[in-house]
C-alpha cells in the first residue's frame, strides 16, 4: 500500500499496490503491520456498507466522540464519490480544516480517517457504494453530527444535494464546546 498524507494532521490517502499479470492484478487493502509502521489506528472491530442510488446524496458529517471515538478506512467500491474530512482536534496544528478526496471505484484509493474528525461524503454517481473499516463498535449514544453547509467550514462539494436525510439535516453548525477533544485523547479514546 502506498500511504499519502493529506494537509491534515494523521489523514492519509491510502493507494493500492498492485502486481500485474496477465489474469489482471492482485493487491492488498489493508494490512495491520502496514498501518502500525505508518502510526496507524490498525484495529478493526466493524465493517460497514452504504448504497446510495442517487448522485447528489450527502450522508454526514458525522463524529463518535470518546470514549468510543473510531478511526475509519473508507473505500469506494461501486460507483464514485467525494470523501470529506474535517480535523476536530482543538490542540491539531489542522484543527477546523478539511480535505476532499474524490474515492471511485476506478481509483480503487480509500481515505484514513483519524480519531476526532468529522467525516461524510456526496455521491457523484447513481448506484454508489462505500465501504467502511471501522476501529471501535457503533455507539448511539457518543454519535454526533455537524451541519453539512455550516458555512465554517465552507466545504466545497462538487455538485447539488439531492438527497439527505432528515437526521443529518437536523444537526447543527459546529459547536466546539459539543466536540472538545485533544490529539491526545483521540489517541487514547
């Protein structure tokens, strides 16, 4: 695996390796011993899928706070769509920035996503699919949204909202009262 690192403090872009022959290629997606050399998050306690039949539908942004803060792998295996993360980290030399990264299926490159970041995406396909490798178990009660278009983060998204649903229309802009956290503490959450 190739590991890119994003302006953001911990994030990578994460590319395949891959070794040809004739039938076509074969190459790893994820490896603990990769991601603990990179100072990786290299736990895994989930997988998760979500297919989304319209282009323009925007699922996020969401955070799980400690102590079941999770760190995530997100690949794209069906379609296209444009990952966005955001560094919620008070003490982060990148706190309050985001990186975009266009995921596709022909890209075959996934996005790290750390501890204490808010994540979501904008499909740019109908029938688009994601893939989640997840560090810690879903826990309702630490989950958390931001508003996709609070206009702090000015998230350049690259097209019309189709579709979202009604919960993550109902979060708020950002509170950082609501999401304090440390680079620390995402290390140890």
């Amino acid at each position: 695996m190739i590991f890119k690192a994003t302006k953001l403090r911990d994030a990578y872009v994460v590319d395949i390796q891959p070794f040809q022959d004739e039938r076509g290629f074969f190459a790893r997606t994820w490896c603990e011993n990769e991601f603990t050399e990179q100072g990786l998050d290299p736990n895994l306690a989930q997988c998760s899928v979500s297919f989304n039949r319209r282009a323009g539908t925007v699922r996020g942004l969401h955070v799980q706070l400690p102590p079941y803060a999770d760190s995530m792998l997100v690949r794209c295996t069906q379609g296209a769509l444009y990952d966005v993360i955001i560094d919620l980290r008070t003490d982060s030399d990148s706190y309050m920035q985001w990186v975009g990264v266009e995921l596709t299926a022909k890209n075959r490159r996934a996005l790290y996503v750390p501890k204490g970041f808010a994540h979501g995406f904008m499909t740019m396909e109908d029938d688009t699919e994601a893939f989640y490798m997840i560090s810690e178990f879903f826990a309702p009660d630490s989950a958390r949204g931001i508003r996709w278009d609070d206009k702090r983060f000015d998230i350049q998204w690259p097209g019309p909202v189709n579709v979202i649903s009604a919960k993550d229309l109902s979060y708020p802009d950002y509170d950082a009262a609501e999401f304090t956290l440390t680079v620390a503490e995402s290390l140890q959450a």
